[in-house]
C-alpha cells in the first residue's frame, strides 16, 4: 500500500470511529495474500474452454504466441493484459486436480469465514488497489494488482467501490471498497454513501496547462 491509499484508509477508519456506533475493528485475514492464486483457480471451469476462448467470442480459441507478437506490432485487436492472461490460463493448474481442488476448498473457506464475520449488519473496508491511479501502462508492470477486486468477484460478496478525493502527495484519486454479506448490498451502498457525503466523493485531479 502506498502512502495516500493507506491515509485514505485511516482517515476512513477515524471518521468511522468518531461517527458510527460500532467502532472498526482491524482484521488479519491471511488468506487474502494469496488472492490471485484464489481467483485463477476459481476462474476454472469443466467445461475445457480457458479465457483464450472467451477472448475469441466464444468461437474457438485465439493464438496466444501469435496476438503477443502482433501486439508488439501494434496489429493485434486484443490487449496485452488479455493476452498475456490467456497465456497464464493456459499454463496453470488443471480443472479438478489436486491443486485446483485445494484453491476451491480455501475459497470456501475464506467465503464461510467472510460470511460469520459479517453476519447480517456488517461490512468490511478493504482497498481498491495498493497505490493511487496508476500512469498509462504502468498496470502492465504490476498486472496482480488488480486482486485487490478480484478476491471479491470470485468470493461473490457485494462490493462497493469509493472514491475519496485526491490523495496529498501525489495529487492523484484514492479510494476503497465497501464488501457487505450476501444479499446486503444496501449496506455497501449506505457506508459509501455516508463517506461520500463525508469526504466529497469523487474530485478530478488537477491539470497543468
């Protein structure tokens, strides 16, 4: 985490302290350190079909080797994070086998484990991302960034994204996400809605002309 996405999320937390009724209380949850790993796993299906086929339309597979090569030719019509994705799919671990067994059964219990946490009035604050909106390009760098989000998806929790203004030392947008239980996504969208209200939303960074 990175200076201003980590004072977003204090200055969040303290609001919350002096704000709300029940006071924010610190989680260590391990699991999340192996997110990605989690949502590749859970990406998975017994169908056959990797994301190769999904990025050709449902209609066969794309050539993995083949759009790399011509996205370094500026010809391909496919993104360099999408193909490179492909590829990933393509060599990781096989449906149903030992490893691919495990990742499912830790996702089950990480979402059993989210899900008594919450109950049926909680939410959890947990970052969108580890840094400030990135430069052009600068994600394909630190592709696994984006895990921050994705543990969510593959979880199937609620989740609510929040800008909260600009940070202080890069100028740059920071914000968090708002997780709730099962079916409680009024709850995401009452605390966003409360920070919002709080700390301004969403303020365009500044411009240099």
């Amino acid at each position: 985490m990175d200076f201003d996405q980590t004072e977003a999320m204090k200055k969040v937390i303290k609001h919350l302290e002096n704000t709300a009724r029940h006071k924010p209380k610190k989680l260590d949850i391990g699991e999340f350190k192996q997110s990605t790993t989690i949502w590749f796993a859970n990406m998975k299906d017994n169908s056959g079909k990797g994301f190769a086929h999904q990025m050709a339309n449902l209609e066969g597979n794309i050539s993995c080797w083949t759009e790399l090569f011509k996205c370094f030719l500026g010809m391909s019509k496919h993104t360099f994070v999408g193909i490179v994705t492909s590829i990933v799919d393509s060599k990781s671990i096989e449906y149903n086998g030992s490893k691919h067994r495990y990742l499912v059964e830790k996702r089950n219990k990480l979402r059993a484990q989210i899900e008594e946490l919450l109950g049926d009035n909680g939410v959890l604050l947990y970052p969108t991302h580890p840094t400030v909106a990135p430069y052009h390009n600068e994600p394909l760098a630190r592709s696994i960034n984006f895990s921050y989000t994705a543990i969510f998806n593959c979880l199937g929790f609620p989740s609510t994204a929040v800008p909260l203004g600009l940070g202080t030392k890069e100028g740059l947008p920071t914000g968090i996400q708002v997780v709730a239980n099962f079916n409680q996504d009024r709850l995401c969208l009452a605390v966003a809605a409360k920070l919002e209200r709080a700390f301004g939303g969403w303020v365009p960074p500044k411009i240099n002309a």
